[in-house]
C-alpha cells in the first residue's frame, strides 16, 4: 500500500501543477484579451471558450491534491462537536462520500466522453473543439479523486486503529 499511497500522491501533485498551469494560462489569455479589446479594438471572441475549458481542468485536476490537503469542503461546525471518535468516524464517512462521488463522476464522464466522441460533438463557439477533450478532464479527475479517497480512508483507518490500540495497551486491555 505504501507504493500506492506515493504514487497516487504524486499523481495528485502532478495534477495541482497541471491544474496550476490551467489557471496561469488562463489569466495570459483573458489579460491578452482585454489589452486586445481595451488597446487595439480587436476583441476575441475563441477567449471564453478556452478560459472555460480552462477552468474546467483547474478544478477537475486540482481535486485529488485537495482531498489530501484536507482543503476540500466539510461541516465543521457539526465535527467540531463530535469527540475524537466521532471525528474520525465523521471523516471515514466523508472520505466514502467523496468516493461514491468520484465513482458517479468518473463514470457518468466517461460515458458522456464515449457520447461525445461517437456523435462526433462539437463546441458551438468559435474553437469547434472536439467536446471529448475537454470532457475528459472530468472522468480523469474524477477516477485520480476516487483513488485519493481510498489512500486516505486507508491512512486514516489504520491511524484510527493505531490510537485505539495504544488507548487499549495504556489501560491494559492488550
């Protein structure tokens, strides 16, 4: 599992740097757009477009360095009432939430990817993109986000396992 576990990390890392880059490149082409229209009265119509599909792979591929970031949204204000217990159990849940979640994305994406490919879709805007493309971002985010979610329910079971131990082996249970 610890194999697993780096190598999914540094999927997850290659993937906040692509998401890293999304975002770079979208702020040179939304900042060359606006010198565009506001300096040469040549506004560019493809911009949004790619910004959008831009966006798109941002989140899609930032998701997974998220989750092991602990940065993804969660309740606080119900967990922090819980005892550490109940935290962690809290936590396992969310972690198979966001599983289930991963799963239905990866899987939906995927089938609107086939779709898309098999009816040869098209964007509407001025880039006439081949829709798949920018769709694939989303089974693929989704697919590297399900994986983190088991690294991390793994890492956290055995954490939670560890602590009762030693609380068992401290009051002399073991």
């Amino acid at each position: 599992m610890m194999v697993l576990d780096r190598l999914v990390r540094a999927l997850a890392r290659i993937g906040a740097a692509l998401a890293a880059a999304s975002l770079l490149a979208s702020m040179a082409v939304i900042g060359y757009s606006v010198v565009m229209r506001y300096f040469a009265n040549r506004p560019l119509p493809w911009v949004d477009e790619l910004a959008g599909y831009l966006l798109v792979a941002s989140v899609m591929l930032a998701a997974a360095d998220a989750l092991f970031e602990g940065e993804h949204i969660r309740v606080d204000i119900i967990v922090e009432r819980l005892s550490a217990r109940g935290r962690h159990v809290a936590g396992l849940i969310g972690l198979v939430a966001v599983l289930a979640a991963a799963a239905l994305l990866a899987v939906e994406g995927a089938d609107m990817v086939a779709f898309s490919r098999m009816v040869d879709l098209k964007s509407n805007g001025y880039l006439a993109v081949p829709m798949w493309m920018p769709q694939l971002l989303v089974p693929v985010g989704a697919a590297l986000m399900g994986v983190a979610a088991i690294v991390a329910f793994v890492a956290a079971w055995r954490a939670g396992a560890a602590t009762e131990s030693a609380k068992s082996e401290a009051v002399g249970l073991e």
